[in-house]
C-alpha cells in the first residue's frame, strides 16, 4: 500500500525495534548489572553473606 521496497522490510523492523532494544539494555544494566531474557528463571541458589 506504501510503496516501500521488500528489501527494506528488515531494515524498517530493525530501526523501530531499536529503541526498545536500547531501553530494554539500559533498563536491565541499571537495575541489575546483568541483562537478563524475560522468560529468565535462575537455577542459582541465594548465597547468604
């Protein structure tokens, strides 16, 4: 309907997912210093200090 090339097709979806890619990254190294998959269930038992 637009127009646009299918070779841009990829390359659109990538710039418009960038920026959530780039909030997601900041979100975690800020929160957590480790970046994690949000489907993520740690196997590692809690260490007491």
């Amino acid at each position: 309907m637009l127009g646009i090339p299918e070779d841009l097709y990829t390359p659109m979806f990538a710039v418009a997912r960038s920026v959530g890619w780039c909030a997601h990254h900041l979100e975690e190294t800020i929160s957590s210093n480790k970046i994690i998959r949000p489907a993520y269930v740690s196997m590692v038992t809690e260490r007491k200090l």
